[in-house]
C-alpha cells in the first residue's frame, strides 16, 4: 500500500484533521498523486455552500478547476497555496514530502472568505449555479471575511503542516518494513 494512502486511513491523519478544524477552522477535501490521480475524496466535509454550488454541473467544474489549479500550483512551487474559491471560500492545497520528494498534494478550505460574501456575490453565485439565491445568501450568512494578515498566518501554518507530516510518514515508512 502507499505510504500516502496508509497515512490517510490512519488514526494520526484523523487527529491531524480534527486538530486542522479545531486550530483553524479547516477541512480535508482531497488527496492526490503528483500526477493527479485521486487517493482520498472527503466529500463529506464540503461547505453548504460548496454543496449547494457542486450540485449544478457548471459548479461543479468551476469548483473543481479550482482545486486543480491550487494542486498544478503547489506542484510548480513546491509550498502551500492559499486562495478563494467561486464562493470566496479559502481553499488551499499543501506539498507532501517524503525524503524531500513531492508525493502527493493534500487541499482543503477554512471556513472563512477572501471577501465579505456580498448578497451581489450570492446573486451571482446563484446565476452560475442555477441556485435559488435566497438559499445560497442563508449558506453563505455565517461566513466570516478573514483580513490578509491573517491569510498570512495561515499560509505559515500549513508550511508547518506540510513540514511536520514529512516525519510523520518517515517514521510509518520505517515501521511498516520492520
């Protein structure tokens, strides 16, 4: 089995993601290969609003030509991406490293937004998606607008993620051929 794939169904991964949520308000939504091949899909952990956007089919490739356009830039940069979504939501993907080789690309979102989500973002939110505006305005209500400093913030802590989980797979590697 991968090492990523084992590190994904394990016990410390979930941990891993409850502290995420707990610290910052962050989800899970995707693993990756480099090449792109999915490993792990947590579609559970969507937004409503993300939810409400994926359900049209113009949605749901906006939303994921999102996150691959997060992944193709982690993959050129070699560090964690931070940016908005459709919605505004804070979408990133971060590098994972084995060795110091990229194996794989994690991405997720923060409950929070680029922007404040204007009831103009929700009316154009709802003629994208073919959404009932009012639906998409009571989803996008309790999304707080997160100011760049600290954006910045949180991009230094997912380089530190992304920096402690390279040990962490080290030593399931080590223990795996023991």
């Amino acid at each position: 089995m991968n090492i990523l794939k084992k590190l994904l169904i394990s016990s410390e991964w979930q941990d891993i993601q409850d502290m995420l949520y707990e610290v910052m308000g962050a989800k899970i939504l995707w693993a990756v290969t480099t090449s792109g091949a999915s490993i792990q899909k947590y579609e559970s952990n969507h937004h409503q609003l993300c939810q409400l956007i994926r359900d049209s089919n113009e949605g749901l490739r906006r939303c994921q030509n999102s996150h691959h356009n997060r992944f193709q830039e982690v993959k050129r940069n070699n560090r964690p991406v931070l940016s908005a979504c459709l919605c505004g939501l804070m979408c990133f993907a971060i590098p994972i490293k084995l060795d110091g080789e990229l194996i794989g690309v994690i991405g997720g979102y923060i409950s929070r937004s680029e922007f404040p989500i204007t009831v103009e973002k929700c009316a154009e939110i709802s003629v994208v998606c073919g959404a009932d505006v009012k639906e998409v305005i009571e989803h996008a209500r309790g999304i707080k607008h997160i100011p760049k400093t600290e954006q910045k913030q949180i991009l230094s802590q997912l380089s530190i993620l992304a920096l402690m989980i390279s040990p962490l797979l080290k030593w399931m590697n080590k223990n795996s051929s023991t």
